[in-house]
C-alpha cells in the first residue's frame, strides 16, 4: 500500500535501509585481526572465553565498556526516508 507520493513497497524499502545500515555500522565496529591476550588500554588480561566469542578482541571489557559510553548513543533516525515521513 502506498502512502502520499511513495511507490509500492517504499515503506518497507525504508525500514530495510534502516536496518541494513544498522547492521553495516555494528560490523564495522567489529574489531579485526588477531586477539589479544591483555587489553591493549590498560594491559589487564582478556578471558579466553571473551577472545573465543570476539575473534580480534584488543579491550578488555571494562576498557570496551568506557569507550562505547564515550562513542555516545545512536539515534536510530533514518535520513534516507522520503521527506514526507521525515514530517509525521
């Protein structure tokens, strides 16, 4: 069903790049390369089970904790919509 000026299926096109963007920036957080075995911030020792489960994990989790408060909250909003849904 198509709402004002958006083509069939626009809406759920919208909540797909949503979600898809949602999924690219979390992968790209994702750390790469080869686990450490102490936190590269303050040397404290990493659980094997936390590299088990993080392939490429440099911080331990207090040191991950601090910087994703410091990275600040997501707001979500998608600025792809069209600009009709941007008005609701």
């Amino acid at each position: 069903m198509a709402t004002g000026w958006a083509g069939d299926g626009a809406v759920q096109d919208q909540i797909d790049a949503t979600v898809q963007d949602g999924v690219s920036r979390v992968q790209s957080r994702l750390p790469q390369g080869t686990a450490l075995t102490h936190c590269e911030q303050c040397g404290a020792p990493i659980p094997e089970a936390r590299r088990a489960a993080i392939p490429g994990v440099r911080l331990c989790v207090e040191c991950q904790e601090a910087q994703d408060r410091r990275a600040g909250p997501f707001s979500g909003y998608n600025r792809r919509g069209s600009k009709d849904s941007q008005l609701r």
